[in-house]
C-alpha cells in the first residue's frame, strides 16, 4: 500500500505529466534503448519514429498518476496494454529496467523541479504499478500457454498460402510447423509476429489482425504494404509459400460479443480485417443474427476480401453489405459495384442502419475512427454499445479520455 504522503505527492504532479509527458517518455525511450538497445528486438520502431509510443506511454503514466489512489480504474487500460505485452513477450525481468529509465527521463526533463521526494515518491508508485501490470500478465502467459492447443512465446508457422486480395493488401495462412493443434482464438484478435528481414540488426514483431473465423487448422492474416513498412513489405516480397515465420498466441480485447443484439460492423482501409473475422464468426455461429457490414476504401484497387464478403451476403438472408468508394476508377463506375461515392457519412449510416440500439464495431485510420465515434455519439448510440479497434498504441478519440469496450 501506498503511504498518503506518497499519493498526494504523485497526484501534485499531474499538472506537470500533462505539460510534458511526451517530452518526458521520448527521453525515456532514448535513454531505455541507448542502455539496453537489446530491447530493440521487442518494441516497434515505425511507432518510435512516429511518436506515436511515446505519446501512448504519456497518456498510461498521466492516468496512472491520476488514479493513483484507486488504480481499480486503470485496470482495463492495464489489461489491453497487458494483452500486447504477453503477446510481444514483456517480462517481469524488463520492468525494472523501464522504471529506472522512467525515473531518469523525469529527472532529465524536469531538473531540480524533480526533487528527491517526488523521485522517490513516483519510485515507490512505479513499483506498485508495475506489480498491477506483472500479476495480470502473469495469468495472460499462463492461459495462452496453458489453452488447448497453446503455446509459450513465440511458435514456428509455415506459410501454406499466400493470396493477393488486392494491389495492397495480401493474405498469408498460416499452419504450425509441428502438425500439432493450436490455439482458438475470438473474432477480432490479432497474431503476433517476430521476423528479421534481411540487413535488420533487430528483430522486428507486429500484430496483424485474423482475418477468418477461429476454428479452422491454420491461421489467416490480411496484410496491407505500407509505404516505408520494414515488415509490411517484407512479407509482401520476400516471405513465400512455404517459408516459416514466428508467431505468438493470439491476443487481444477487441473481440466479438456473441449476443442477439443486431451487429453492425464499420471498417476504413485495411480496418476490414477484423471485421471479416467476426462476419464470418456470425454467419457460422449465430445464423440468425443479423448483421450490416460497411466498408469505405479508395475504389476496387485496393479494396480486400470483396468477393468473399459479397458472397457471404449473398448466402445469408440476415447479412446486408454496403460499400463506399471516396475515389471510384472507371470499371468502379462502369460496373456500379459500390453503394455510395464518398466516404461514410451519418447520413447514410443512419439510411443503411435501421436502429441506433445495435452493436457497433468500427477499425480503420485514425481520422476515420474520430469521425466514426463521433457519428455514433451523435447519434446516440449507448456507450456500451460501441467497440474499437486501433492499430498501433491506442490513442484518444475525442478530447476526453474515452474507455474502449
């Protein structure tokens, strides 16, 4: 427990993690890797150069200082954060280490600002944080290995196919190289894997979410080519059928919810892909609920897993389809295979969707998660009721801090 004196010590500082938190985890993230670059094999480096760690690692310490005397508040950030750990392969061993650089990069950005009691005060409240952040993983490591068809970090996989869905998304399944079963998993979840592409000094691990049902005996992930992508465009050139990559087990707490509620399911870009999963976990496991899947992207091009969603509508009374192009080519428009030039918009969702009392998921960029939550706000769906996804470290959808579900 910790002492009042130490609560109201780490709470005063709140004001200054808002000012400079982002200054403050930069510096931690440099000073972290410059003493332990082994840690380099863990942590995503495209998301070190955009900022976008940094600014995640912020938001988690600034609410950890504000809920420091009830951290009860922060245990669903603690687990969402605490599903990539277990999946990245973050140890007990490795806290330590990031508390001392913690510590450090708050004295280097604050000064003498930073006095011994506020350094020893967020020493003691670090200790207890990272207790939190240790016990819930420990019991993460311990169901993923322990799961039928389990496994403990990270597990060979051959790639069995490999499937050009469009000009930049491609689909990779995935069967483990020992023949043996593995892990189930919950529509929207992600795999995690660890490759060394060619001249890389370090391993580099992404999750990409499956993009199937669970169930079957491989594992399927719909992989879009990023411009400056090291991974994206290693698999995309380099990995073929037949060669074998690292995966951990599947996590992650952006899952399907099997009710009977009506699920509409909202995807931008390579945002499809969890939604495809829970599509056909639906049209598999509850043939009677009904669900509308609406998906925006640039025109055909680059738009994934079309037939397959089309085929599923098709196929399925309860099933409605909608797709959006912003950019349609001329086969678009000759063909008329689209139901709205433009992106999605309230209007049309409100047109497609016939209550607001559904469950909504959405996935895409983030400009068009903001838009998203900002159309259901509007329209008044229940808090409860909406469900998202991020790609890379969560970030705020509205000035508020706002609770994922």
């Amino acid at each position: 427990m910790l002492s009042e004196k130490t609560i109201e010590i780490v709470k005063s500082t709140v004001p200054v993690l808002e000012k400079h938190g982002k200054d403050i985890t930069t510096r931690f993230y440099q000073l972290m890797f410059s003493n332990h670059p082994e840690l380099l094999n863990i942590f995503n480096h495209a998301n070190q150069r955009q900022g976008r760690q940094q600014t995640a690692l912020a938001n988690t310490v600034y609410a950890a200082a504000a809920n420091i005397d009830n951290l009860g508040a922060i245990i669903p950030v603690v687990k969402q954060i605490g599903e990539k750990h277990r999946a990245l392969g973050v140890l007990p061993e490795h806290y330590p280490i990031v508390g001392e650089n913690l510590l450090a990069a708050i004295k280097a950005v604050l000064g003498d600002a930073a006095t011994d009691e506020i350094i020893n005060a967020w020493a003691e409240a670090y200790g207890v944080i990272a207790d939190a952040f240790i016990g819930i993983e420990a019991e993460m490591y311990t169901e993923a290995k322990e799961q039928q068809g389990g496994w403990e970090g990270f597990r060979n996989f051959i790639v069995d196919k490999k499937v050009k869905e469009s000009e930049v998304i491609t689909s990779f399944y995935l069967k483990p190289e020992d023949g043996k079963e593995i892990a189930d998993y919950q529509a929207g979840q992600y795999l995690t894997l660890k490759v060394q592409p060619e001249g890389e000094t370090y391993t580099h691990i992404r999750h990409y979410s499956l993009s199937d049902a669970p169930g079957k005996d491989y594992y399927r992930i719909s992989v879009k080519r990023e411009e400056k992508g090291v991974v994206s465009n290693f698999l995309h050139n380099s990995v073929q059928e037949g060669d074998i990559i690292a995966a951990s087990a599947p996590a992650g707490d952006f899952v399907l919810e099997e009710n009977d509620t009506p699920a509409v399911l909202i995807s931008g870009g390579v945002g499809l892909t969890p939604m495809v999963s829970m599509l056909h976990t639906i049209v598999e496991k509850q043939p009677e609920r009904e669900v509308t899947f609406i998906h925006g992207a640039l025109n055909s091009d680059v738009h994934a897993l079309r037939e397959e969603v089309a085929e599923l509508a098709s196929k399925n009374e309860n099933v409605k389809s909608f797709v959006a192009y912003s950019e349609p080519n001329a086969e678009d428009r000759e063909s008329k295979n689209y139901d709205k030039e433009g992106f999605i918009d309230l209007g049309w969702l409100k047109s497609i969707v016939s209550t607001n009392q559904a469950d909504f998921y959405f996935c895409g960029p983030v400009p068009f998660m903001k838009l998203m939550y900002r159309y259901l706000k509007e329209w008044g769906v229940p808090q409860e009721n909406v469900h998202f996804e991020f790609f890379g470290p969560a970030s705020q959808l509205e000035e508020e801090p706002v609770t994922t579900a």
